[in-house]
C-alpha cells in the first residue's frame, strides 16, 4: 500500500534559512532511500517562514526504514529546535494519473 503525506513545517523566526538546508538535506537522502517515489521541498511564498514536504512511499515498510535511518533521525533531531509548529495530513491516494506514474 502506498503512503502519502502532506507535512507542514513553521520555522522560529529568524532559523529560516537553517531549517531550509536542513529540510534539503532530508531531501536528498529521502530521494536515495528504497522505497521513495517523491519526496519534495516547498517554501510558502507569503510566508517565508513555512514549508511544506510531499512524501510518497511505495509501502508502510519503507517509509518506517526511512524513518528509522540513523541519518533522517540526526537531522530530525537538527530540525526540531528550529520549529515553532510541526503537522502531517495523510493524503488518501489510489494512483498516479500522470505520465510518470510511480505506481499502478
């Protein structure tokens, strides 16, 4: 079963900037983790101070092994004090409709 989520991240004012290359450095391990089919970074352009992640992954399974890495635990633990407010919303998905389609 594939897992979705929308997370929303809000920065303390002024740790902006060091959660942004926080969060990229998640990134780009998420995108080299088994199991990943998306992983993406984005900034609210009214409010610089919010991000938002989009995260597939292929199963439970994998987004747990993700999770659970000693490299996305270090950084979580890096992210946490720079954040004013944290939230995660499944997103309820069945397929992909796109011409790159992750899964069936």
């Amino acid at each position: 079963m594939v897992v979705a989520n929308q997370i929303t991240l809000t920065a303390n004012t002024g740790d902006e900037k060091q959660l942004r290359m926080l969060l990229n450095e998640l990134v780009d391990h998420a995108l080299k983790s088994k199991g990943c089919h998306k992983y993406e970074l984005y900034q609210f352009e009214d409010e610089r101070d919010r991000f938002m992640i989009v995260e597939i992954f292929k199963s439970i399974k994998a987004q747990k092994k993700f999770t659970e890495d000693e490299t996305v635990v270090s950084i979580r633990e890096s992210i946490y004090p720079l954040l004013a407010s944290e939230g995660t919303s499944a997103l309820k998905l069945t397929r992909c409709l796109s011409k790159q389609q992750y899964w069936s």
